[in-house]
C-alpha cells in the first residue's frame, strides 16, 4: 500500500522535541479504494503520532469535502503551529485544508483551485430540491473556512467559487488565501500586490532585471560569502 504520509524529523529540536513534516500527496476519500487515498482515520493516526509544530506539504486535486472537514478541524484543533506548504496543487477541498494552517505558503509554480461543490443525485422533484438545499449550505460552509483564513466578503468569495477560480501563487497572495510564496528572496516577490498573471512576459522582465541588478551590485560591492466506484456509492457523496 502506497501511504500518503511521509514523517521527517529535523536535525534542528525545538522545545517540544522535534519538528515533523507530513505530506498530504493524492485525493482525498473518507475512505481508501487504492491505496493511496487521504483519509481521515490515517491522518488522525499519524498526525498525532507526536506532539510540537509540523509542516504539511499539500499536492491534492481534492475529494470528499466531508474527509477534509475533517482533517480541516484536526489541523484547526492541533494545539501547535501548522505550517501548510503548498508545492503542486490545492485544488477543491484540499484548498479547505490549507486554510487550516497557522501559515500557508505556495511554491512559485503551484495552483490553489476553489470552486462549488457537486453531488450525485437522482430521484423525484423533491429530492432534486433536497440535494440543491443540501449543496447551498455545504457551499456556506465552505465559505467559513475562506472567510476566516482571507477576511474576504462571504459574497465575493461565493462569485470566486461560482466561476471555479485558479490561483497561481501570487494571486493567492493577492486574495490572502496564502501568506507567502516560497523561495521568494525580497519585498517585491511577496508583496500582496503583486501581480495576478502567472508566468507573464511583465512577470518575467521584472525577474530578469531584478537578478541583472543583483549580479551586477554583487559585482560591484562584494560581499562576504476518485474513482466511479466511490462516486456511486451512495447518493449523499459529496465531492467538492
């Protein structure tokens, strides 16, 4: 079986002994078909393998919203710091789970994806209208786990989910549903107003000419050195 979890302890202790990294890499399932799935029951078990703050590296296209509550209000009820890095993608209810860290930071070339969520369902009129009801308030709530993380109006974020909106890491930072960008080395790289376009020629001057700079005042002035199956499965399965 392949595990989602990978613990590393650091070289570096801190008070509470070591500092552990977990990565969170696959779809997300209150309950595993292949393997490789992220569940609630297997995050629990390892999360508190151990005790002080952790980094949770994030690469997840999402999955059941419902599994990541779940581990939203882990993370949330941890009683250390949680460091969320985000190096491939966030998508859909893996996004809800990065909002859950006491930092969250997003590689240059990572995704972060929020839309509404969606549900199989079938049946009379009445239980076409029930499954509407049920999915309008799962969105609101979805919308608190937003709304805590960016302090962004509740209606500008339901318009950003309703377009199924992408975000490189600088819009991201942009819309503060993350709070730094990895590997960023100055003021201008993290700025919250920096700009929304991912890998855009006026992104790529700016970083050609801020390391041109670079090079040449280093120059100048040295320095010292989910499958069917599951979708199937029952009719309340919600996927977000």
């Amino acid at each position: 079986m392949n595990k989602f979890w990978n613990w590393v302890v650091n070289e570096q202790k801190d008070q509470f002994g070591s500092e552990r990294t977990l990565t969170l890499d696959g779809p997300i399932s209150d309950e595993t078909w292949w393997g490789d799935e992220v569940t609630p029951g297997m995050f629990r078990d390892e999360l508190y393998a151990g005790s002080g703050p952790i980094t949770l590296w994030i690469n997840s296209p999402g999955g059941d919203v419902f599994a990541a509550a779940q581990i939203y209000n882990m993370l949330m009820d941890y009683p250390h710091d949680v460091t969320v890095k985000i190096d491939g993608i966030a998508a859909s209810a893996a996004s809800v789970i990065a909002m859950a860290g006491t930092k969250v930071c997003m590689s240059p070339v990572a995704m972060m994806m929020i839309h509404n969520p969606s549900t199989i369902a079938f049946g009379e009129a009445d239980d076409l209208k029930d499954a509407i009801a049920m999915l309008n308030e799962v969105k609101e709530s979805i919308i608190n786990a937003y709304e805590a993380k960016t302090l962004m109006p509740r209606d500008k974020i339901s318009k950003l989910m309703d377009n199924t909106t992408w975000m490189n890491a600088r819009k991201a930072l942009e819309l503060k549903f993350c709070d730094e960008i990895l590997f960023a080395d100055n003021e201008e790289e993290t700025g919250a107003a920096a700009s929304a376009s991912a890998f855009s020629s006026k992104i790529t001057n700016s970083a050609f000419i801020n390391a041109f700079r670079k090079a040449h005042q280093k120059s100048e002035k040295p320095q010292n050195a989910v499958p069917a199956e599951q979708l199937m499965k029952r009719l309340n399965l919600l996927k977000h």
